[in-house]
C-alpha cells in the first residue's frame, strides 16, 4: 500500500446522488426485489434496516480493497503451505498442533491427502473495519453467508440509477467464474449444499443457484439429504436422473459433519474422484488463530521467505495482534511475545484477570471448529464486561482448549458513520449514526481473486459486535464522487 493510500484511508464519506431518480418509492423498489429474490417476507418485518444510498467509498478506498483480493489469496496459499511444511518438519511442529487442535483425526487424513494439497477456498470474504486509523480485518470467512444477499441487493439498487461496486451481476458472474474453473472439464450440473445449521442461509444460496442458471451453469441448491450415492457418484435423482453431480459447492461448516447427512458418501465420493468440492475440507484454513501465526516472531523467516514485502507490511496491519489461548505452563523467565498491558509485559494469562476495563481492550473468540466460532457467538469484548465475567470467560476459553481453541485478539474501535434507513413504523426515513463492517466478496480464478462486490453492515454506535441483525442497516457499497 503507498503512503499517499495509506495518509489518505477513510476520509470523511460523501452521499452520491442517484444518476437518475426513480418517481416510485426507492424503499418499498427496494424491498419489492428482495421479496421477489426470496431474502425478504412479505409478510413480516424486515430483518435489517434499508439504506437510502449505497454505503460510498472513495477513490482510494476501492483501489484498496480491489489490491486487498491479491494479498489475501498469497495468505492463503502461504498459510495452507505452511501447515504441510509443519507437519513434515520443516516448520514448527507446535504450528500444525494448533491447528489440528479438536479436530477428528479421520477429518486430517482426508484434509492431507495428496490430491488436494494445493486447494484453498474459492471464495475469500474478510470482515475489514473502518478506524479512525484506517483498517482492520477481524477475520477471514472461508464459507460466507452473504452472497446472494449482495448480489441481490446491489441489483435492487442498480435499478434505482446507482452504480455498484462490482456491477449488478458482479457476484453471479464472479461465483460462475470461480465454479467453472473449479470444476475444470467436467461437465456440470452443480450442488450448492445447505445444511441445517445453514438453514438461515439457504434463501439466498436459492437466489444464487437460480441465477446461476441463467448464466447457462446447471445448479441447485439442496439440503444434504437430497443426494443420492452410487458407485457412479452423487447423484441429485429429482432435479438430474441421468447426471451425477461434478461439483458441489459446501455451505457447511466441518464441525457440523457428524450432523449432516451423508456427508461421509460425500466425502468417500470426493475421494474417488467422482465429485469436487470447494471450500475444500481443510480446517486449518478456518481457524482465527491464523492471525497469530502472521505476528509469531518466530515464524517471520518463512513469512518473509514466501510473501513479498508488501502483503507482509499490509497483513500485519490490518490483522490485529492475536494470541492463542493456550493454557501450557509458561517458564518464568519467558513472556508472551507483544502482549502488554498498560506498558508493562505479560508473563502469564492470569496477568489478564485483573486488569482493568480500560486496560483489556480485547476479544476473546473461539478460533475455529466449533458452533460458536461464527455469527459473531461466543464473542468476549473484555471492556464491556465486568471483571468477574471477564475472569470468568478467560479461565472458560483456557479450559477449552483441548476441544476448541480460543484467541485473544486486539479490539480496534470503528469509526462512526451517519446513514439514512427506512423506518418502517413511521414510514419516513431517519438517520442512524452507527459503525460499519464491509465485507468485499473475492472469488478465485487462476491466479487472480476478482472482487465481485462489498457488503456494507452498519449497526448502531452502542453496539460492540458488528453482525447482521434487525437494527442494523445493510447495503452494497458504490463508488463515491471524490
């Protein structure tokens, strides 16, 4: 990133006009599409707030996150790289035990073998805050929601005269390149698989898995229960009699495999090379410890041996300093590498428990693996919370460690936005001044990762956790006029 970027992030935003006005009511336009796409019911209140404009970046800011894709594909492969160079020695040993830290070893062996050494996910989404400072990236989402959200709301905004952040077909497109080379020379038809624990997702994936069909790739969303398996491969009986399914799309997290239905057949399916999957069933690159690993002073001979200069210098500052909980006796004379508290150096986790609010601006997160590592669950903001509940939650994430690792990971405040949304009691529009996550959408093709659009979650000031939710307001993001 050049330091005129970096000077210049996060300017104060400008409202852009619409090119051309709409005579018709821009919210109930709005609502009326994503009713129409399945993500609203009509019936019922809206699940989030309607924004009155797109969420506006400036110059400088998309440039950023177009540049950000490239860096956070060289992570991935950096990262996925270097769990194999752990495990065969070349590495830390300690860095591939923390990542394989409560997961099934039947999970492992399939996640190592050879055939899928080079795979990383197809699609890249981090959760990037805005700071008084500039960025941040709170983690990174392998399996994100969101997709077919984006692209629907960006196309219910293009039809009101905006211009959108990766067009009104950026995502379908983008999803459809990612998918078609994935799946290589087989022929198609495509599983999007939503399981239960998905299930509130599974609306939008529908959304996805219709457009894509326009796009002249067979697809279908499905619940796992729908396939069907022969020794000739997944079959989906109702919708392909006569084709078994080349590739499969996982809207599942591994931790839930022993939930799913059939998801050994599918496994056993992927093994023979009958079907592909992507994510691909690699835990490793789902764990938020991760980010610890790219501060480990340990590990900056191989960071700086596999990654340019650049994504090294970027990485370190958007991903916060983290810190895997782990409860492994400490030596006295050792420290925990860049962890301070008030100036003075943390020797032990314990040191932790009795700081005061103002003193632990962290969060405590569950790394990976585990129901309550998405959606914002399971999330400790230590400056929110009483020391005994702060306690408390610190000595439950150590004791978990065996089955669930846990981080600590610097808080970095966002800076405060003013937006307007649609009230619907009044049936008038307010303004909210609240804090945003944007969530820019990469998928894979070759060599490149190509942002398809950007999701912007604005929640109210008050709120520490960014996250989907009713009194949120949730909108595509669109070029500003600076």
């Amino acid at each position: 990133m050049s330091q005129t970027l970096k000077d210049s992030l996060y300017p104060a935003l400008q409202t852009e006009e619409p090119t051309q006005k709409d005579p018709s009511d821009p919210y109930h336009a709005i609502r009326n599409v994503l009713v129409e796409d399945g993500l609203f019911d009509a019936e019922h209140p809206s699940l989030w707030r309607i924004a009155r404009n797109p969420f506006p970046l400036s110059r400088d800011e998309l440039s950023f996150f177009q540049d950000l894709g490239h860096h956070l594909l060289a992570f991935y492969r950096a990262l996925n790289r270097l769990y194999f160079e752990s495990v065969r020695g070349h590495q830390p040993p300690w860095v591939h035990s923390y990542l394989d830290q409560g997961k099934p070893e039947a999970l492992l062996s399939f996640a190592r073998m050879k055939r899928f050494r080079d795979l990383v996910p197809g699609v890249i989404r981090p959760d990037v805050i805005p700071t008084e400072h500039g960025m941040t990236i709170t983690e990174l989402d392998s399996v994100p929601g969101g997709i077919g959200l984006t692209g629907s709301l960006g196309g219910a905004y293009e039809q009101q005269g905006y211009r959108i952040v990766g067009g009104k077909e950026g995502m379908v497109r983008g999803f459809a390149s990612m998918i078609g080379e994935f799946v290589g020379s087989s022929p198609f038809p495509l599983a999007i698989v939503v399981s239960d624990e998905s299930e509130s997702y599974r609306s939008e994936m529908q959304w996805l898995a219709n457009r894509l069909s326009r796009e002249g790739i067979q697809a279908t969303c499905v619940h796992p229960k729908d396939l069907e398996f022969t020794e000739g491969g997944l079959f989906l009986p109702e919708q392909y009699p006569d084709r078994a399914v080349s590739g499969l799309y996982r809207f599942y997290e591994l931790f839930d495999l022993k939930n799913i239905p059939k998801s050994e057949l599918v496994m056993y399916s992927v093994k023979k090379g009958k079907t592909v999957v992507t994510p691909p069933y690699k835990p490793w690159l789902e764990e938020k410890l991760a980010f610890a690993l790219v501060h480990h002073p340990m590990l900056e001979p191989y960071w700086k041996k596999v990654l340019s200069h650049e994504t090294i210098d970027l990485l370190r500052r958007l991903m916060p300093q983290t810190w895997v909980l782990d409860p492994s006796p400490i030596p006295a004379t050792a420290i925990i590498p860049g962890l301070e508290v008030n100036g003075r150096t943390v020797s032990s986790w314990r040191d932790l428990e009795v700081t005061t609010q103002k003193e632990r601006q962290y969060v405590i997160k569950p790394s990976g693996f585990s129901e309550l590592a998405w959606g914002s669950r399971g999330v400790l903001v230590g400056h929110d919370l009483p020391q005994t509940e702060w306690s408390a939650g610190l000595q439950s994430a150590l004791d978990s460690f065996s089955t669930t690792p846990s981080v600590l990971q610097v808080f970095h405040k966002g800076r405060q936005f003013t937006l307007e949304y649609y009230d619907e009691q009044s049936e008038n529009w307010k303004s909210m001044t609240g804090r945003a996550r944007l969530s820019p959408y990469y998928f894979v093709h070759g060599d490149q990762a190509e942002l398809g659009g950007i999701l912007a979650t604005v929640c109210p000031k008050d709120k520490k956790i960014i996250h989907g939710m009713r009194d949120a307001i949730m909108a595509p993001c669109m070029p500003s006029q600076q």
